[in-house]
C-alpha cells in the first residue's frame, strides 16, 4: 500500500495522481489525542446500545441514531482539503455511519462496485472509464486499527477483467460472498487516524473473516457541488432533518446539513436512489 507523508492541506500532484489511477489514497488525519477523543466519545453512545453478532452500521448524522459527540468529524478541515482537491470547491457530506463490531464478529462483504442501489438496466459502463468524471468520494477513518477494507486498484476506470467477470457473472454489481479470490485484490490495513479515500466505483468490499480485534471506523461519502451529482449521491436521509433537529445541533454540523438540504434540493433525481440504498445497508449491516 502506498503511504504518503502526514501533510495538511493541499495535495501534491502525485497525490491526486495515485488517486485518479489506482482509486484510493492513504493520508494520517487524526492524532493520538483525535482518535482517543473519538474513541471515548463512541464508547460512551455504546453502552446504551446492545451488543450484536453483526457488523454495525450506524447512521450517526440521523435523529434518534443519533452519536452527537462524533458528528464534528464531518467539519474537519483536513478532511475536507483531500475532498477539496479530488473533487473540487463546495464539499457536501452525504453518507456518515459508523462501523462498529466486537472481536468475534464474523463480516464478510462480497466484491462490488457501488452500484447496488442503480436498476440494473440503468447502470452504465461509461461509468467505468477513464474519461468518467466520478464527483464522488468515500473515506475510511479507523480508530482502531482496520484492515477490513480490500480493493482493486484501478478498477473503477475500466470495464470487469476477465478473473473479476468470472466471479460477478452477469451483473456489474456484487460477487457471490463465497465466490473466488481476485488475485490483484489488495487489503488496506490502517492505523487508527489514517484516512483511506477511495473511488467506491472501483471493485472493492468490507471482509474481515472472524475479526481478532474490535472495529470502529468511521465511514464518510462527499459530493461536490461544482458538478453533477452520480447516482451514488443522496445517502443522508434529509427528509428528517426538521428545523429542530438541525438547530440542536453544533454550529459546523449545522451548516454542513445545511449545505447538504441545498444540494438535495438542487438535485430531486437523486432522491430515487435513497430508498434502495438503505435497503442495501439493511441486507449488509445491523443499522440500529
Ligand atoms: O469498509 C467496509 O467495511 C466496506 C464498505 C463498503 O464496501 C461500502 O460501503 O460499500
């Protein structure tokens, strides 16, 4: 896995390089005190939530899931400069969850590209293309150490190759979870505090077999509003953000919801999605 040094701000050219061709890019956003602070804040949300032998995918931005001494994570600016420079100005969160299991957690995700919530007929294959301009961006924020994100390097700007096809069949979307390994598939393994930003278009799932260690992760998607939404845009249930809920909230989380109700707004076409999106979470993940 290629590291690049810990620097704020913006990215360097071969940053954005390693992006655009291999789909991911690793970078340290939180501290020792960051992640400590995190850790103690989602420990804290736990004890009121039951144990479960699933891996859990919490909605954190959503009222009555929701984990409030988190939620600023989606306002930092470190993470919003690498948004920034892979998508452009006017960053607007969309997914925020947080993954959570225990040691023993059996979490097995077949291969897939994110187009699970597209019909069938509607996905199309310029989407996997080089001249394809994904406005799209997923981060992994581990706070302890993860290694159950894989993925296959450069595969969101071409079509299957003929090892990934004979394990998809005859859909774009999901491999069988017990299908063949794909040998040019590569486990990222982070530290608590590095971010992994990917092309969630590119082949890739969440396994882990039967986790030694605990997992908490963050798990973030931002959209850029200087181009057209893709389909993947419009995970955030904006519909219950009342007046209420969003004035409860911290000044920063309260903006970034706001700018995201614009967007929504700007963009009824995405909405159609939502509904089929989360009832993919709902096959993959505990999501109470
Ligand atoms: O990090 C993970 O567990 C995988 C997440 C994933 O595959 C997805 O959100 O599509």
């Amino acid at each position: 896995m290629t590291q690049f040094p810990p620097s704020a701000g913006t990215l360097s050219d071969e940053e954005r390089r390693h992006f655009r061709e291999q789909g991911y890019l690793v970078r340290r956003i939180l501290d020792e005190a960051g992640v400590a602070r995190y850790v103690a804040a989602v420990e804290e949300a736990r004890r009121e939530r039951a144990d479960t032998q699933r891996m859990s995918n919490l909605q954190f931005l959503q009222p009555g899931k929701a984990i409030r001494s988190i939620q600023d994570v989606i306002c930092n600016e470190d993470i919003l400069a690498v948004c920034r420079g892979l998508l452009g100005e006017g960053i607007i969160v969309d997914g925020a969850s947080l993954f959570h299991a225990e040691a023993g957690v059996d979490y097995r995700q077949g291969w897939h590209r994110d187009v699970l919530q597209v019909p069938d007929d509607q996905v199309d294959p310029n989407w996997f293309s080089e001249h394809y301009h994904y406005n799209y961006v997923q981060m992994n924020l581990p706070l302890t150490v993860d290694g159950c994100l894989w993925i296959v390097p450069g595969s969101h700007r071409r079509p299957l190759n003929a090892a990934e096809r004979a394990v998809f069949g005859n859909t774009e979307k999901m491999a069988p979870v017990n299908a063949a390994e794909l040998d040019e598939g590569v486990q990222l393994v982070l530290q608590p505090g590095e971010a992994v930003f990917y092309n969630n278009y590119a082949v890739h799932r969440g396994y882990g077999g039967v986790l030694k260690d605990r997992r908490i992760t963050i798990h973030l998607g931002f959209h850029s509003t200087e181009h057209d939404p893709t389909c993947h845009f419009g995970v955030l249930d904006h519909t219950e953000y009342t007046l209420e809920y969003l004035s409860s909230l911290q000044p920063c989380v309260r903006e970034a919801l706001r700018a995201h109700l614009v967007e929504r707004a700007r963009h009824p076409e995405v909405n159609v999605f939502h509904a089929y999106h989360q009832q993919f979470l709902k096959g993959e993940f505990k999501t109470t």
